[in-house]
C-alpha cells in the first residue's frame, strides 16, 4: 500500500538470548493514531527504539519515513538543567544546514527561520507564552507539551510518543491527547501506553503487544465507557485476549 | 595589603589564578549538568599518575600530567558510553591506579625532593610565565569550542538521546566535554591542589545554576563567581600565612553557604 508511513515485515529481536520480539508485521496508514499496549517488559520499548533506529533491526525489515518526531518517555530527568522553554525546542531542528564544507561544522547559533519555527512550534501546543521561562519552572503536563513542540519543530510527518502521560495528572492527560488528536488531522500518531484511556476515543488502531502483536481496528466503544475510561491493564489484556479468540474463531 | 601586588608571583599567582577560575567555570557548568563530578574526581586523582612520571623522567609535569588526565579520560568516556553499569566500579579502579603510579615513580626518583604536597594541595604561589601560557591555550581553545559547538554541546548535556537522533555525533561530543575536563583539572590542580579540584570546579556552578536560566549564563556566572573566591582566597591565604588552595576553597563554601541561608531566608519570608 502507498499510504503507508510505516511498515513492519517479520521483525523479530533479542537481546543475548532473550526474544523479545517474535515475526511483528505492522502496517500504519497516514492519518492512523495508533496505541500500541501490553504488559511491562512485552517488547514496547524495544519495537520503538527499533522504529527510532536507536538499536540495530538484525530480522525483518522495517521501513519508515525519514521524517519522524519523537516524544521520550521521561520528561522529569534533568529539571535543574539551566534551560530555557525556547532552548528546548530549538534543539529539534535537524542539525544539517545549507552550508557545504568545513564551515557546516562551525555554525554559530540559530537562524531567524529557525526561531520563528520553533516559536510557531510552541503555539501549535499553547505553549508560547512559556518560551522564556525556565524548563524546570513548568508542571508536568507544560513540559510534555515543550516536549511535543520539539518533535514538530522537525515538521514530523509520523510522530512517537512514549507513555506521554505516564508521569502527568488527569487534566494534563487530556490535554495531551486533545492535542494528538488536533496533531492527527496532519500527521501520523503512534503512541506507545500503559494507559488505556488512549484508546477511548483517540486511538483509531491498537496494536497489543507481548512479544508477538495483535492488531485490532477500533473497540467497542461500550465496553470502555462503562467503566469512564479507567480500566486496570489487567481488564484490557483479558479482553483484548477474547477479541483474539474471536478473531480465530472467524 | 596592596604591596603584595608589586611582587612578581603574586601577579603570577593572580593572573593564574583568575584565568584558571574562568575555565574551570565554564567546565564545572559542564561537569555538573552532565553529572560527571565522580568522573572529574577519578580523572584528578589518575593525573597524578603522569606527575609522578614526569618527574621520573624529567619531561615537564604539565605535559604528563595532562597526557595522563587525557587518556584516562578518553578511558573513562569509553567505559561510559559503552558499560554504563559498570562505571562505578572502573573509575575507582582508574583513580586508584593511577595514583599509585605517581607515588610508585615518585619513589623510585633518585634524590626526589620536590613537594609533594604541592601538589595535592596547589602552588599557585609558585606560577611561572610559562605556566600562564599554557593555561590561557587552554582557555582560549575551551572558549573557541564553546562558541562554535555550544549548540551540540548543549544538546547532548540536556537530552543526550535526542541529540542521537537530531544527527549529533553523541559520542564525539561526550568524549570532547570529558577529554576538556582533564585539561582543566590538570590546570586546576596548580592553583588548589588535586585533593581540592572538584571543590573548585563545583562550588561556583552550585551557585551559578540557581541564578541562571541558560547554560551559558552559568558558565559565565561561575567563571565570575569563582574569579573573585580565588582573588580573595589569595589575598586571605598572603595575610594570615595559609595554604593558598585551602584558603580559597573555604572562601568557595563559606560563600555557597551563606547564599543557601539567603535563599532559605528569602523563601520563608515569601
């Protein structure tokens, strides 16, 4: 398929000995916003650094647009850093330049493209008031959101998030995702989540993983409002293990 | 008091003593934001290691000691990059050994009788004009790296797997930050002594980080900060006839202390 902006084929990996990963075949369209769930230590981590290219793909193939944004998981580590907001997303710009020759590598600074860039960045995530204040000075939900503004900065064609609300409160949450799916109208949205209120009414596609993944396209949106949304990992794995008996079944 | 300005090493000793501060400024902001402080100490301590050779040998102590301090950083830069769990253990090994080859060489020096308490606790009182060249190459190169790749430099001290992905060389840039820090701390070491080096390095940074909201602005913050507690550790140390190195240091901490209570104080009255 031509729409795809990524695709998976027989990836497999190990860490020594250890599978982690076992013949995954993934297919993401361009407007997909993809939650990929699963218990710790199923392999979520390994696929995204896998599709970040930050380990090695040794079987199986997996093809990708260059121009990707990601989101890392922890945005709490380092908030004494002396940094400013603006800095942050400065930092996302590709680090290439037009200039040929020894002098690309004594480049001093940043352009006014890359300024306004990076400010039009900030707005997108209703962050531009914030661009001179200290990173650390921001709550949680602020930060991811500087977070974002970094990964777009690049003008992502897919972006990856890593548990993005793993470590920010309920409100802060529902900003993120109404953000993401603001974002999804132009650009690809994989989100890697423990959480599982992803899926209600954001997730357009979930991809269970536990070595191997299982895919499923949409839930019943019931199942999920019954319960407002807050469901234990345990809930979700039994029922998604029943849509997979369903799924065999037919 | 302002006759001791007319002797000769005194202005050595300044003119050291401030260039000195202003590097390990910049390269103490770098130190603590990458929380690299055990690294430094392990790089100081090994540095000694090429003292002791230099001595044996003849070569100049400056030369030996950094060609230690470097390869143990570049040593130390690798262990990092690659056996991250197993740091802890390999500085410790590092800094151990090479100190016991400074103390094993310095003893086999037929005749050795220079101080070795000078260097464990600096001679900056004891600064030649040579000396003061080679610690303003240093300076100038450290400044020349800072404005050129301070962006680089920035991104791999803030987010280093960001950085991987944005196209910076990570490694290079890391080994870049650890082999400038050896340089540094060798310089250090002449104005306070091994033992007090990452006193020296830490203390203005501790004050800088809270005033600044950039790395740049703590790098000059420190190198300022730093600047003036060694002029006036000199001047203390001259007076009361003390150990230059010690004297500074404790000027370094009393100040850090007194800006924490200020900090506390303000806090609570707000």
């Amino acid at each position: 398929m031509k729409n795809n902006i990524l695709e998976i084929k027989n990836l497999s990996f190990a860490y020594l000995q250890q599978e982690v990963l076992q013949d995954i075949n993934l297919e993401v369209a361009k407007d997909d916003f993809l939650a990929i769930i699963g218990p710790n230590g199923g392999g979520k981590s390994t696929l995204l650094k896998l599709i970040l290219g930050l380990e090695k793909v040794k079987t199986g193939t997996i093809k990708i647009s260059k121009n990707l944004g990601y989101v890392p998981q922890n945005t709490n580590i380092n908030i004494n850093f002396p940094i400013k907001v603006i800095d942050v997303v400065l930092m996302g710009h590709k680090n290439e330049t037009k200039v040929k020759g020894i002098k690309k590598y004594f480049k001093i600074g940043y352009t006014k493209d890359e300024k306004d860039c990076a400010l039009a960045s900030l707005k997108e995530v209703g962050m531009e008031k914030f661009a001179d204040s200290k990173i650390g000075s921001l709550s949680g939900g602020q930060r991811q959101r500087v977070m974002v503004a970094r990964a777009l900065s690049a003008h992502p064609k897919i972006l990856l998030l890593d548990e993005p609300t793993s470590s920010i409160d309920v409100e802060g949450q529902k900003q993120i995702y109404d953000l993401l799916k603001k974002l999804n109208k132009e650009i690809t949205i994989i989100v890697v989540s423990h959480d599982i209120s992803v899926i209600l009414g954001y997730a357009s596609k979930v991809a269970y993983i536990n070595k191997k993944l299982v895919i499923h396209n949409g839930i019943e949106k019931d199942i999920i409002d019954r319960d407002n949304g807050h469901f234990c990992e345990v809930e979700m794995i039994q029922m998604l293990d029943q849509l997979k008996q369903k799924d065999c079944s037919c | 008091m302002l006759e001791v300005l007319s002797y000769d090493f005194m202005q050595n000793a300044l003119i050291a003593g401030i260039l000195v501060s202003i590097a390990s400024g910049i390269i103490g902001s770098l130190i603590v934001v990458n929380r690299m402080v055990f690294l430094a100490g392990g790089i100081a301590h090994t540095s000694y290691g090429g003292i002791g050779m230099a001595i044996y040998f003849g070569f100049p102590i400056f030369f030996g000691a950094s060609l230690f301090a470097v390869l143990s950083a570049i040593l130390m830069a690798y262990i990092t990059l690659n056996q991250r769990d197993k740091i802890d253990t390999f500085v410790g090994l590092i800094w151990a050994v090479g100190m016991a080859i400074g103390i094993i060489f310095v003893d086999l020096t037929p005749g050795y009788n220079v101080d070795l308490m000078s260097y464990l606790f600096g001679s900056i009182l004891a600064v030649s004009s040579d000396d003061i060249t080679y610690i303003s190459s240093l300076l100038g190169l450290i400044i020349f790296i800072m404005i050129f790749w301070y962006k680089q430099i920035l991104a791999v001290s803030y987010d280093s797997v960001y950085a991987s992905l944005r196209g910076i060389n990570v490694k290079f840039f890391y080994t870049l930050i650890l082999v400038l820090s050896a340089l540094t701390v060798v310089i250090a070491i002449k104005v306070v002594g091994l033992i007090l080096v990452i006193a020296l390095l830490t203390i203005p940074v501790y004050i800088a980080e809270k005033l600044s909201s950039s790395l740049a602005s703590m790098m000059i913050i420190s190198g300022i900060l730093s600047s003036i507690f060694t002029v006036i550790g000199l001047f203390v140390s001259y007076q009361f006839d003390i150990t230059s190195g010690a004297s500074i240091i404790m000027i370094s901490a009393l100040s850090l202390l007194i800006f924490l209570s200020i900090l506390k104080i303000k806090k609570q009255l707000l």
